[in-house]
C-alpha cells in the first residue's frame, strides 16, 4: 500500500507537518514538493494525501491546479487534505472549505487543520510588515498541532482498504 504526500510550502511550515504525518504513518510513503518536483504519477498510489498553506488567505495555486487537474484520479483514491495556517476555529475552517473542492472535501477520508508558524527568518521584509501589521505578532511563533496530525493520521488509518 503506497501512500503519496503533496504539499506546497513558502516558509517550510508545511514541509515539516507532511514529514511529521509521514512519521505517524506505516508503509511506504513518498513525499513530493510540487514547486521543485513535477507532477507526481498518480496511478503508483493508492493513497493520496495533499497538503498547503494560507498566505493572504488563499492557498499556493499549484495546490489549487494539482487538485482541479486530477480531481477525477483522486476520487478514485483514499484521499485526505491539510492545510497550515495561522487563523484558528471558523476562520481557519473557511480557508479550508476554500482550499479545497466540496467534492473532494466530501470524498477525503482524513481533513486536518495542523496550525502554523510565523518563520520570521524566512520572511521577506513586505512579509514581516504584514504579518506584524495583520497578526500583531514581533517574531517567530510555532503553532503546529501535534495533535491534529496525530488525529488525521488515526482517521486515515481507519479508512485504509485492507491488505
Ligand atoms: C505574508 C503572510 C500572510 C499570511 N496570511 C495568512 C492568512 O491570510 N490566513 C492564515 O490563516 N494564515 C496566514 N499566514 C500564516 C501562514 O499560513 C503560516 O505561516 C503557515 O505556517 C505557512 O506555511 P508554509 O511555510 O508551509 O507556507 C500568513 C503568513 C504570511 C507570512
């Protein structure tokens, strides 16, 4: 049973929650970036898990054109959708439904909300203007929830075919 993982990343946040999820999963899991790698061939997995982040409220477009390109493969897929990002509760649930298709949402066997982080480090200085003026925040904060990729995890196990 492989299990594919892609994600998009700006600052890394995203890149170190899909090595976290691979860490809690069993079997082969390869894990793609698609700004640095191509498209991944779909049919080598049973199992598709996509992952990306908010920046100014929208996630990557590469996630967006991943998902409407092969919305049809991976409805044949046991699927599951995370996302990072900063907003919490409601807000960051919008962002979510946003990100992601109804049909796709209806069809994924694990959704996550896993939090985010404000790398100051890796921010241009237009970044860390918004940031500071939007969030209010002075310096790097790490918010990703452990917890929430432990349960996305657990849901997906759960929905795994058998063998
Ligand atoms: C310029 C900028 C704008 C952001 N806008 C939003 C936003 O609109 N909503 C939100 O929930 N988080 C927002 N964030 C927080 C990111 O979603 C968070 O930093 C996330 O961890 C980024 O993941 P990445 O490093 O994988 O891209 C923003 C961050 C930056 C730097």
């Amino acid at each position: 049973m492989k299990i594919l993982i892609v994600y998009t990343t700006r600052h890394g946040c995203t890149e170190k929650c899909a090595e976290k999820l691979r860490g809690r999963l069993n079997g082969e899991v390869d894990i793609v970036n698609l700004k640095s790698a191509g498209s991944p061939t779909l049919s080598d997995y049973e199992t598709v898990l996509i992952g990306g982040s908010i920046h100014v409220g929208q996630v990557q477009k590469k996630i967006r054109a991943f998902c409407l390109d092969h919305e049809a493969e991976l409805k044949q897929k046991t699927l599951g959708l995370f996302l990072c990002c900063m907003e919490e509760g409601k807000k960051a649930q919008e962002q979510f439904d946003a990100a992601f298709s109804k049909a796709l949402r209806a069809h994924a066997a694990a959704q996550g909300l896993f939090g985010g982080e404000f790398d100051f480090s890796r921010m241009n200085f237009l970044e860390r203007k918004i940031v500071k003026k939007v969030a209010g925040v002075e310096g790097s904060v790490s918010r990703i929830s452990e917890e929430a990729i432990e349960r996305f995890a657990a849901d997906l196990v759960r929905n795994l075919p058998e063998g």
